[in-house]
C-alpha cells in the first residue's frame, strides 16, 4: 500500500521496495533496534492514518444510515466486526475476518441474482 501510494505502479518499484524492506530488516537491524518503543508505534500510527481511506468509509456509514443499497447495513456490520476485532483480538485476526466475511456476502448477493 505504501509503495502504491507513493507512486509505485511497475514491478521494478515492487521489487526495489522488497529489497530495501529486506536490507533495512537485515542490514539495519542493530539500528533499528536502537529505536524507543514509543517512536516505532507512534510511527505505525501515522502509517496506518496515511494508509486509510476515509471518504469510502464514510460513503459505507452514510449509505447504510440513508439506506439507499440493499447491502450497505451487510457491509456496514462488516466494517464494524472488523474494527472490533483489530482493536480487540489482533489486526491480522481482524482483517483476515473482514475479507472472509466480505467476500462470503459478495458470494451470497452473487448466489441470489442468479
């Protein structure tokens, strides 16, 4: 997502993000640990508001709330478990549920129109 949102679009920039994401943890790592706790998460937290995106977010609330698509209360439930259970189980738990739970409606809305 980063790589994405800083303009990377070609394998060639995949490939050299990789690369740097490998030599940072091998090469650097004796710098990085050197790295107070505090900074990493308050580093983390900047990453995951950059990361976010709020406008389809709120688009999903303000549909569900109007009602104007059938399934717009399904993904708002959605979303909702999976704020839940990043908060309180574990972010991989959370949106590893959220794609399971999204892409089992989108099977179940598909199973109906036909």
């Amino acid at each position: 997502v980063l790589n994405l949102n800083s303009g990377g679009r070609s394998q060639w920039s995949t490939g050299s993000y990789a690369a740097s994401m490998v030599m940072f943890a091998l090469v650097l790592a004796p710098l990085v640990g050197q790295i107070s706790v505090p900074a990493l998460a308050g580093i983390m937290v900047q990453v995951s508001l950059d990361t976010i995106q709020f406008v389809p977010t709120f688009d999903a609330i303000k549909a569900a709330l109007e009602g104007k698509e059938e399934d717009s209360k399904v993904r708002l439930a959605i979303l909702a478990i999976t704020a839940v259970l990043c908060y309180q189980v574990d972010f991989a738990v959370g949106i590893v549920t959220g794609v399971a739970l999204d892409k089992g409606a989108e099977a179940l809305k598909l199973k109906k129109t036909s």
